[in-house]
C-alpha cells in the first residue's frame, strides 16, 4: 500500500480504510461525506467518536512542531456527517488519533 499526506497527494484514485473499504471515491471526494464511516484509527482499532488530528483549515500545530499553538480536529465517528475532517480546534498538546487511508491501485 502507498501512504501519502492528503495534502501532497495529487493522483485521483480511491481512498481506502485499513480494511479496504472504499472511504472516498477521489480527491474531490475528500471534502464531502465519506462513502463509508470512518471508524478505524492508525493502529486498526475501532475509533468511533474519538478526536482526530486533521489539521484542517490550515491549523496544523505550525507543520506539526508546536505544542502550544492550536491544531485542527476531526471527529471518528461510525455515521458519515462531514466533520471528518473540520469538528473543532484544539491546544496541540491533546491526545488524538491520526487517520491512516490508502490509495487503492
């Protein structure tokens, strides 16, 4: 599988959870609801409603090297409402999950 930052990636292929399943159809896709939940953190284990760092907005702890600024926070979660990826900002010094998706090829 092939890793890449969302923010770097430009190739218009499907984004894939841990499990295969098909969370974005293509990097427009990205912005919208996601195809399906989004409720498996980086290490596979089930995220359900926990935060998740994004960096959304551009809040992204200054290139996610400061604890003391604000970061932009996703919400895991097992509907499919948009706040994937925008719910809120938090200090950077919170504990939160990373989504891991891959491209599928």
């Amino acid at each position: 599988a092939d890793f890449e930052a969302w923010a770097a990636f430009t190739d218009d292929e499907p984004w894939e959870d841990l499990d295969g399943n098909t969370i974005f159809s293509s990097n427009a896709g990205l912005k919208l609801d996601p195809l399906h939940p989004l409720a498996i953190d980086e290490n596979g284990d089930a995220a359900m409603t926990q935060a998740v760092w994004t960096g959304a907005n551009g809040q992204d702890c200054d290139n996610w090297s400061s604890e003391s600024s604000s970061g932009g926070f996703g919400l895991a979660q097992t509907g499919t409402a948009a706040s994937w990826w925008d719910f809120t900002t938090a200090t950077c010094d919170a504990l939160a999950a990373i989504y891991c998706l891959e491209i599928s090829t």
